[in-house]
C-alpha cells in the first residue's frame, strides 16, 4: 500500500509547564513516556517537530497575560527552554498563542497524513494545535496519545480529550 507520511508533534514540553512557574505533577510524570515516544520515532525515521510557548517581557499586559497573570516561557530564559534531553536539532515553531498556524501550515504543505501530537497542557495547546491541524488538512488522521499529554488538571484534560474526540481527532 501507499506509505503513511508520519509527523510527531511534540508540544510546549518545556521547563515552565514541566518543573516552573506553570509545571505540574503530572506534566513531569508523562515525561519518560513522551521521551521513549520521540527515540522510537527517531529511529523510526519519522518526522518530528516541536512547539514552544514564547512570550516576550511584555506577557503581563497581552491578553493571555491578563487571563492568566503568571509569566512563563519568556524568550531565553531557562524556563522557555524545551525540557533536557527531548530535542536533538528538530524544527521548532515558536509561537506566541496556544495554536501554531505557522504548524499548521506547515503540515499542509508537507502533506502529512498522520500527526501524533504529545505534550502539554492537553486541554489548551494540545487541543488548539490539533483543532488547527485538522481545519487545515481534514483528510489527514490526527492524534492525540493520552498517556503523554498533561492538562492543567485531571479533570480539564479528560474533557479535552472528550471535545477532541467529538471533532474527529483520534484519541489513542
């Protein structure tokens, strides 16, 4: 049969939402398995990109600053940095929302037919990339692995996963 052309997104696994000012038990507890998820991918030769949350000095006075009044992932800090140990060169797309249209494009002009997305938080910019991904390629499977995504509660995650699920975006 035809070969599936497979892309990994590995989203804002970063030392904010991991171990700072935004982290969490449960986002340092998917870490093994989104680390094993990204070697077995890179030895499968599959294609792999990541996304990072990036916000400037000014984060307290934007919109999400103002919704949410912890600063995080500012541009060169160590908190911004993505966690040691998972990237290895891989494209990253800095984005200054939740959802990368600058992913999203990508994904469409490569032609992906099954995106895997990892990371966190499940239920902000985990769903709002794969919400993206699909409006821009709708033929294509997307996926969400349960087991390597954190949201910002329990609760707030199993309920993304739900919406994603309604929308047609595979949960596995």
């Amino acid at each position: 049969g035809e070969i599936m052309k497979k892309l990994l997104v590995v989203v804002d696994m970063q030392n904010d939402f991991v171990t700072g000012s935004l982290g969490s038990v449960e986002a340092q507890e998917i870490l093994p398995t989104v680390k094993a998820l990204v070697e077995k991918n890179r030895r499968a030769g599959t294609d792999i990109v990541f996304t990072r949350d990036t916000h400037g000095k000014d984060y307290l006075s934007t919109q999400e600053g103002k919704n949410l009044p912890v600063e995080h992932c500012v541009k060169g800090t160590d908190g911004w940095q993505i966690v040691d140990g998972l990237h290895q060169g891989e494209r990253v797309f800095d984005k200054p929302t939740f959802g990368s249209v600058a992913l999203a494009e990508y994904v469409k002009e490569k032609a992906y037919d099954e995106i895997l997305l990892v990371g966190v938080c499940t239920d902000i910019c985990v769903i709002s990339n794969a919400f993206l991904i699909k409006a821009y390629v709708p033929e294509a499977l997307v996926q969400i692995q349960a087991s390597a995504c954190a949201g910002v509660t329990k609760e707030s995650h199993e309920r993304a996963l739900a919406s994603a699920k309604t929308c047609q975006i595979q949960i596995i």
